[in-house]
C-alpha cells in the first residue's frame, strides 16, 4: 500500500468518525488537541448543548432543593403552632436524627407517643367512679330502672350545663 492509499483510508476513517454521532464530539477535540488552532462550529455546538444541559440540571435541582426547605418549613411552622421550644427541641434534635426521619409531622407524633401517659386512678373510667344499681330494682323492672337511670344522667347534664352559663 503506497502513501496516497494510506492517507485516502485515513480520510475516510476521519470522515467516518466526524459523522458518527456518538464519536463527533471527541473527535472533534482530538483535533483540537493536536491542532488548536481548528475551529468547528460543530465541536463548539456540541460544547455549547452540554453546557445549556448540565446548566438546566443544576436549576433543576436548586429549584427542587428550594421547594424542599420551603415545604420543611411550612411544615415546621404547623408543628411549631403545636408545641413549645423545649418541645420543638426535642423533635429536631432528638427524635428526627435518631430515627432519620426529616418530616415533622412523623416526628411530633413519635414525640406524642413517647410522652409518659398519665396513671389512671384504680377502677376510674372517663374520670368518674362506677356504681352498681340496684339489683331488686333492676331485676323486677328492667326497662323501669333504664329509663330512671337515663332520666336521672340527662338531669346532670343539663345541670352541668346550667351551671357553665
């Protein structure tokens, strides 16, 4: 294979790689690595689409670290609404690193559960004693004693709610 024949195959290789899509844009840098004086339009383009893309990608990713602090705050501001700074503290500093969680709402109910509860007095219900009726009464009228017992708690109810006015 002579010179002339050698160079055509080259060209040809070199035409081959400019105008396959995939290998153009590192081509076209090779050739300029080796000659930096070559000017391409197409290598420049190429540069140019790169930069708009990656450009694009990092708005897009500010806009939605943005719009994350800005939902951790409405949401921290609901919670805060709820509970004091001793409070607040907690769920931040405690609750929210230990179990890796960044939502409020999942933390301030982790914080409510762990609350201790308060003791119950032995044999209270709803905060009143119960008493048992009067089993002659019951027995020998049932629906009698139901109704009496009904009437006598409405008339509580409605004392209780005279004596609130």
């Amino acid at each position: 294979m002579d010179e002339n024949q050698a160079q055509k195959i080259r060209a040809d290789l070199a035409l081959k790689l400019f105008q396959n899509p995939k290998t153009k844009a590192s081509f076209t840098k090779l050739i300029k690595e080796v000659d930096p004086s070559f000017e391409s339009p197409v290598g420049d383009i190429e540069e140019l689409r790169n930069e708009i893309k990656n450009h694009k990608e990092e708005m897009t990713i500010q806009t939605a670290a943005r719009e994350e602090q800005r939902n951790r705050e409405k949401a921290r501001a609901k919670i805060k609404a709820k509970y004091d700074d001793s409070a607040m503290k907690v769920i931040e500093e405690e609750i929210m690193p230990k179990y890796g969680i960044s939502d409020y709402e999942a933390a301030s109910k982790i914080y409510d559960y762990d609350l201790p509860k308060p003791k119950k007095e032995p044999g209270a219900m709803y905060g009143a004693r119960w008493t048992m009726p009067a089993i002659d009464e019951l027995i020998s009228d049932p629906a009698g004693w139901a109704k009496s017992a009904a009437i006598d708690e409405v008339e509580k109810i409605m004392a209780r709610r005279e004596g609130n006015k």
